[in-house]
C-alpha cells in the first residue's frame, strides 16, 4: 500500500485520495464524521421543513385562515434571502463567548446561551429549515390547488368527514410531490455551505460541505475530488429516485380542469391558533432575521436600546466603534462586490432565460424523441446536486488552461459559466412550461409565410412567451445574487460577490458589516421581485412553484 501511496510520477492514476478521505486514520475527521453529521441535520431539517411546508399550504389554500391572501406571497420570502441571512441572525442573537468578538444580543442583556442552542446541529437544522420550507410550501400550495375538487365534494357528499377526506383522497394524491419535496430539501441541505460554516465552525461541526471547502482551502486538491464525487453521487441518485417515484404514482395524480375554484374551510375555534402559527412563522423565518440583522447595524453597543446608541456609523463608516474598517458605504470592498454580483447574475440570468426557451422549444416540438427526453432530465440534473460539488468540479476543470480552452480560475467568465449550468433547471422548466401553453398554429402560418427558424423565433414565439423569459431570467438573477455554496471557491480578489464578502466580513470579526451587506443582498433581491410582479403581472410564487 505504501508504493501505491507514495510511488510513481506526477500525473500517474493513484488510490492515495481514496484512501485517505475513505480509509486512512484521518478519514472519520474528513469524511465519516461529516458524513454522519450532514445526515442527521439533512434529515431534521427535511423533516421539519416538510411538515411546516404542508401545514402551512393546507392552511393558505383550504382554509379561511386570517390574512390568506396577504400570506401567500409573505411566506416564500425567506427564498428570497441570502441562506446565511437566518445563521447570521441567529449567531448575533445567541452568541456566547465561545468565540471573540462583539457581544451577542443576549449576552448584553447578561444571559449566556448555552453552546448546544448557540452553535452545531441544532440551530444548523433549525436554521436550514427555515430557510427551505418555502420550497415545501410552493409545491404543495401548487399541487394542493390542482387536485380536482369533485373528489373532495364527492366524498362530503357521502358522508366523509374533513379527516377522512385528508387521509383517503388528499394525502395520496400528494405522494409525488411529497418526495419531491423531500429530495429537492436533501439535495439542498447536503450542499449548503454558509449555515454549517457559521453555526458549526465555532463548534468543530463539520459537514460533508465544510470539510470540502476546508480542504480547498487546505490545498488537497485531491481530496476535494473524491468529497465532490461523493456529494454528485448523492445528487445523481437523488435524480434517479425522483424519476422512479414520479413514473411509479403518476397513474394516482388527478388534476382537476373544470376551474372551479376550492372554498376554503371553516376552521371555528381553531381559526384564531393557525392564523397565529402561520404568522408567527412568517415573523421568525423572514421579518424576525431583518430586524435582528437591521439592529446590529445600527447599535454601536450590542443591546444597549438607548436613543444615543443608535446610528449610521457602521454604513457611513464615521466614527465606528473598535473598527478600522471604512463603512458599507464608503467600502470598496462592498462596491467592487455589488457591481460584481450585478454583472454575473445579469449576465448568467440572461443566457438563462434564452436557453430556457431553446429547451423549452426542443422539448415540447419534438415530443418522444431521444434529445428531448435527454434535456429533460440533464437540464434538471444542477437542480438536485450540491452547489459545492458543482464548483469543486468546475475549479478542478478550468483551474489550468485545457487545449484551447483557457484557464479560467479567478475571472468573471468561471462565474458567469458555473451560474448558468447551475441555474439552467429554472429556466428550462419556465420554458417547457410555456411551450406547452402555445400550440404549433402559429409556427405554420410563419412557415406557410416564409418566415424562417430564427425568424419564427424572435417574431412569433418571442412575443408569445414574454413573460415566461422575464421569469426565466429573474428567478436565476433572484438565486445568483443571494447565492454562497456555488461561488465561495471560486472567486478571487477582484472577483468577490456580495455573499463572499458577508463570510469575508465575519471571518474578520466585522459582525456589523456582514450583515449590512446581507441586508443589500435582501433589499436587492426584494425590489427584483416587486419589478417583477409590477411588469409582467406574474406571480413569482408561480414560477417558484413550478
């Protein structure tokens, strides 16, 4: 074993990395301890997302809970926030001396939060699962309001009870989609970086994802290789499982096209304690993280409440308290990184939105052919594999020039690429969706015209699916400005977007500034959204859900 270990040439086929994340006396620090780890808090997080996802969809779309209309839109903004925005929050409210500093909120009032609440496994599964129930939520609130209701006025009409109806019809109905839940929540929190990087490095933690970037950070490039493989194989069967599934109950999916719209039930007594449970969610998921971020930016002395305390130091940089470092404002660190995270998530959104179509279009015109069974599913593939995975492969590709490819490490170009590829599955589902909406009429009157391909395509087509492009290129802008995972190792100095900076900020110590910049990440990312909804008309969670 030692020849093979430490034998032959550079460049020559070796087991050494094999052994070493899988069987040397370092693997259970590498690779078992994160395994299991990843495991446990995948499997809370999942678990917990799923149940306050279906919960809260039955509610919305079943009910007449207080504030329907209003929470339908509330509760999908916690996708809208960059995923450390929830483990920033909670580490300046519960942080301990466990790590140096300034003091966490609690802690200036004099209580000390034990280390089991302010760092490792239990705020990383609560915080990933605040953070993904909107997922949950979408898809449920979708297939909820497109099972066909005669089947629930069917059985009332014999007689069955509201539980009934919920365990014999309803339930069943929304298997498919429950794994789909399921393994789009896994694949996520297997690849989330920032939560298990704030939450579990103060307390040695490791996940599957933290161990990768520390051994990219470490130089072992082959043992990244080796993590990245692992963590696409869990997404590759992640894939298959989903597809087996949704062949296997797709016979049971009934979908109703009468347009009659579900009248929500009576809840009684209960309406007052749901309608309760669902906003105290929306406030601890989403309104709760920007107060508290909002807050520590403004106090230059963690819970002192006084009138004095409060200020602009940490965004004009005047005058900050024990800080040498220039405002949000005045930083241009946080400039250079906002023109950068506006530059590739435009540029990838963009070629996103077109490709989307293209997919769409091959899809949809050429139905039971090899190449459109083939882009339904590889263009789906990004959506199940873990960001980190996603980037190891891409930095191990283009980190030396390959042919006449060039060496891509440390520019935009890498950026603008991995976003595209990763980001894909959005757009091509907004496209497939769209193209089965349009009939092949007005194609032939183009053709029986004249008109060309391209010209079908920018004079027929186009027009027709304006709306289904500006989805399909604000939802991968919406993701690529709050996105950690896919792009922490690969940017460089020069290269930095908004989300790296934030980690920058706090492996400082600059707590304050991590969250301001969190804080742009969020306002940005709203007004992308309400510019949406005002142009087009179009409801995000549609697409979202989609």
């Amino acid at each position: 074993m030692d020849a093979i270990l430490s034998g032959g040439k550079f460049g020559d086929f070796t087991y050494k990395y094999i052994y070493r994340v899988f069987f040397s006396s370092i693997s259970e620090n590498i690779f078992w301890t994160p395994l299991l780890n990843s495991l446990t808090v995948s499997f809370f997080a999942t678990l917990i997302a799923l149940m306050l996802g279906l919960i809260l969809a039955s509610l919305v779309t079943s009910t007449n809970i207080l504030g329907r209309k209003y929470l339908g839109f509330l509760l999908i903004i916690p996708y809208m926030l960059p995923s450390q925005a929830m483990a920033t929050a909670w580490i300046t409210l519960f942080k301990n001396r466990k790590i140096s500093g300034p003091l966490g909120m609690l802690e200036a009032f004099g209580i000390n939060p034990p280390d089991w609440l302010a760092y490792g496994p239990l705020p990383i599964s609560v915080c990933m699962a605040l953070s993904y129930f909107p997922f949950a939520f979408l898809l449920f609130s979708s297939a909820l309001n497109k099972i066909d209701i005669q089947l629930e006025e069917v059985a009332t009409t014999l007689g069955a009870k509201t539980i009934a109806v919920w365990s014999k019809i309803i339930m069943p109905l929304l298997i498919p989609t429950t794994m789909s839940v399921l393994l789009l929540t896994v694949a996520r929190t297997l690849g989330t970086f920032a939560t298990p990087y704030i939450l579990g490095t103060p307390a040695r933690y490791t996940l599957l994802s933290t161990s990768l970037y520390s051994s990219v950070r470490s130089n072992e490039s082959g043992v990244v290789a080796v993590l990245a493989i692992v963590l696409s194989f869990i997404g590759i069967m992640l894939l298959l499982v989903d597809i087996s599934v949704v062949k296997k109950w797709q016979r049971f999916v009934t979908v109703g096209g009468k347009g009659i719209k579900r009248q929500p039930s009576k809840l009684g007594v209960l309406r007052v304690p749901t309608t309760i449970f669902a906003w105290i969610i929306f406030l601890v998921a989403a309104f709760g993280p920007f107060i508290v971020l909002a807050l520590s930016t403004l106090m230059r002395e963690p819970g002192n409440f006084a009138i004095s305390n409060f200020g602009l130091a940490y965004w004009t940089g005047i005058d900050v308290p024990g800080m040498d470092q220039p405002g949000i404002f005045t930083s241009p660190e946080v400039i250079i990184a906002l023109r950068n995270s506006f530059l590739i998530a435009g540029s990838a959104a963009i070629i996103c939105g077109i490709l989307g179509l293209i997919v769409g279009y091959a899809v949809v015109r050429l139905p039971g052919s090899l190449i459109s069974a083939f882009l339904r599913q590889v263009s789906f593939l990004p959506y199940l594999m873990p960001g980190l995975a996603f980037a190891a492969a891409f930095l191990s590709l283009f980190a030396v020039s390959r042919g006449p490819i060039p060496a891509l490490y440390g520019s935009l170009s890498l950026l603008i690429l991995v976003m595209v590829v990763t980001y894909l599955p959005y757009a091509s589902r907004s496209g497939i969706s769209a193209m089965m909406q349009v009939g092949p009429e007005p194609e032939e009157a183009g053709m029986v015209l004249g008109a060309g391909f391209w010209r079908r395509i920018v004079s027929i087509l186009a027009p027709l699916q304006k709306s289904a492009l500006v989805i399909a290129i604000i939802l991968p802008f919406i993701t690529g400005m709050k996105e950690l995972s896919l792009v922490v190792m690969l940017v460089t100095p020069g290269t930095e977007l908004l989300t790296t900076q934030s980690i920058r900020f706090l492996d400082f110590g600059y707590t304050q500034l991590a969250n301001a910049t969190i804080l742009i990440i969020g306002v940005v990312v709203m007004i992308s959204v309400l510019v949406l909804n005002r142009m087009t008309k179009t409801n995000l969670a549609t697409g979202l859900g989609g």
